[in-house]
C-alpha cells in the first residue's frame, strides 16, 4: 500500500501516540523535527515520519542508514512526568515494544542487546534514540526515534554492515507492508508506555529479561575512556546493568557500548 502521510494519518487515526503525523518524503533527521515541533510546543503523542533520512542518527552520534522506500523512520513526541533521571528508561521501554513486534513475525531469535538494539538471530534489526530536554522542573519532553529494517536485502546494506545487520524480509523470506509494520509498533508502543507511566522500568522488567541476550555471559562495557567487564547477574529496576567483576565485586553500569566476550578473547585478555 502507498507509504504517504494520508495513508498514515488513516491507518494510525485511533492511536493514542500516532494520531497526529506529520511526514515527509525525505528529510535529514525525524528526531530533529520533532525535537524542533516540540520547542513549538506540540502535544504529546505527535510523530514524525519519513521515507528516508540523509542524516539520520544513532546513538553516540552515529550515522543511521536510512534509504528510501523499504524502512520505518519514526520520531515520537514524549510528555510524561517523571523525573529526568528515568528519562533512560524511556529506551528500555521502546525496546520491549520493538521486541515484542518482532517476536510477531520471528518468534524464535529475537533479542535486546541493552540499551538501544533489538536484534534477530544475533544481527541488529533496530535502533533507538531518545534525547530530552529537561528543567529544574522536570522533563519538559522526551524525543523517542525508532528505526527499523523491514524490507532490505542483504546487498542493500553498505558493505560494512552486511554481517551485522538484519531485516525483517531477510529474517521471515517475504516482503511486508509498512502500514502495518507501523502500525502495530504502536499498539505496542502504547502498552508499554502505560505500563511505564504506572509502574516505572519495574513493571517492563520481567519482559525485558525475557529477551535479554546478556544475562549470564562476560560482556565488556566501554563509556568514554572507561572499560568494565565482568559477568552480567542482572539489571536493576532502574535499567541498569549489574555486573560482578574478577573481584566479585557487583557494579552498576549506567551507559556504554556492550561487547559479548567469549571465552577465546577473555583468555586473550581483550
């Protein structure tokens, strides 16, 4: 079906987040826009989508790739009153949500790799990108970006991330409508966000571990200039990881990229 802000506007009508779209054929980031519709003060609940991105972003201001035609680009505006310190939490939500709509169509081999990745069969499938804007008074808004692969194939991605990504068409062998790709990404979204408001990360917990490929295994954890690495036992009811490093000591970790550690690098000291 037609990929346009009628058929959007039509098809995400009754949804609480989704009922006001605003689209665009090309754009250089759907987070940027509704960051900037949000400074306007647009409500809760407005998206922003495109059919492409010359400049989408990932976390850590890497570059999303984004052609035309066979993904979703979504930005989302947030409201809730929290404070900004669960603002994080607001990732680990939206990746239950993802993970939960692509166990639909995989039902086998779908995971999240904390914070912002939802994988299938071990290859990421998803992104996501919150950014706030907070005051004394609390969060002020929340911009949540969601990018998935839906009908790539292998060869439609740069060469550097053929081994590495995934989409739904290579995973299921058959294309998909992206009207209802979407479209049930926001039911999901509008789960998940209520029980979030009423119950924080702890009601998204056991649902989170459920995909979690972490659990149990060495991961090494790079912020900045800092590595930690231990074995992960757990995550807390604020979303963060809880590792027991070589002295048995449980650390907290907060934000960074984790890297699963197998046993030939851990003996090799990476």
């Amino acid at each position: 079906m037609n990929y346009s802000e009628q058929t959007l506007k039509e098809r995400l009508a009754e949804k609480k987040i989704g009922s006001v779209v605003r689209y665009f054929q090309e754009i250089d980031s759907t987070n940027i826009m509704a960051y900037r519709l949000a400074l306007e003060g647009a409500p809760e609940g407005v998206i922003v989508v495109a059919d492409t991105q010359t400049k989408g972003r990932g976390r850590l201001s890497r570059a999303w790739y984004s052609p035309s035609g066979t993904n979703i680009y979504v930005s989302m505006i947030l409201r809730p009153r929290i404070e900004p310190a669960m603002a994080s939490q607001i990732t680990l939500m939206a990746g239950v949500a993802v993970a939960s709509l692509f166990s639909g169509y995989c039902p086998e081999g779908v995971s999240i790799k904390w914070p912002n990745d939802v994988l299938i069969r071990g290859k990421k499938a998803c992104g996501i990108l919150t950014e706030m804007k907070a005051s004394a008074a609390g969060v002020d808004f929340i911009i949540l970006g969601i990018g998935l692969n839906i009908n790539m194939n292998r060869e439609d991605f740069d060469l550097s991330l053929r081994d590495t990504a995934t989409s739904l068409r290579m995973e299921t062998g058959s294309m998909h409508d992206r009207l209802d790709v979407i479209s049930k990404l926001f039911d999901f979204i509008d789960k998940w966000y209520k029980v979030f408001l009423r119950a924080g990360f702890v009601g998204l917990r056991d649902t989170w571990m459920s995909h979690a490929d972490i659990l149990g295994k060495r991961i090494k954890v790079i912020f900045k200039d800092e590595i930690q690495t231990g074995m992960v036992t757990g995550i807390d009811n604020d979303g963060t990881i809880l590792i027991e490093g070589e002295n048995g000591v449980i650390q907290r970790v907060i934000a960074g990229d984790v890297h699963l550690l197998g046993e030939e690098n851990h003996a090799a000291g990476h």
